[in-house]
C-alpha cells in the first residue's frame, strides 16, 4: 500500500476531502457520519475486456 493507492473522493454529506484506499465500494465520513459511494473507476483506466488496469 501506497500513496498511490489512495483516492480522494468529496463527502456526500459535508464535502469533506475524504481519502480511500482504491477499490472501496464507498467511504464512510468521520465528520458527518454519512457513508459516500464512490463512483466506478473511469473506463478509460479499466480495461473493459479483463477489467484489469
Ligand atoms: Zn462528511
């Protein structure tokens, strides 16, 4: 795990910066309680024929 594992994604809730390890489903909020779900990888980085990067 590293740095560039790490995505940000903004609080549904308060628009926090929140960071998340890559892959997460969604993202829980410690400042507002609210789970945010993060939108699917852009298809330009998942290879739509093994969905692999
Ligand atoms: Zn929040």
């Amino acid at each position: 795990m590293g740095i560039n594992n790490i995505n940000q994604q903004v609080c549904g809730g308060c628009r926090t910066i929140l960071l998340y390890p890559r892959g997460a489903a969604n993202v829980y909020c410690a400042v507002c309680n609210v789970v945010t779900t993060v939108p699917p990888p852009a298809s330009s980085v998942l290879c739509v024929m093994c969905h692999y990067y």
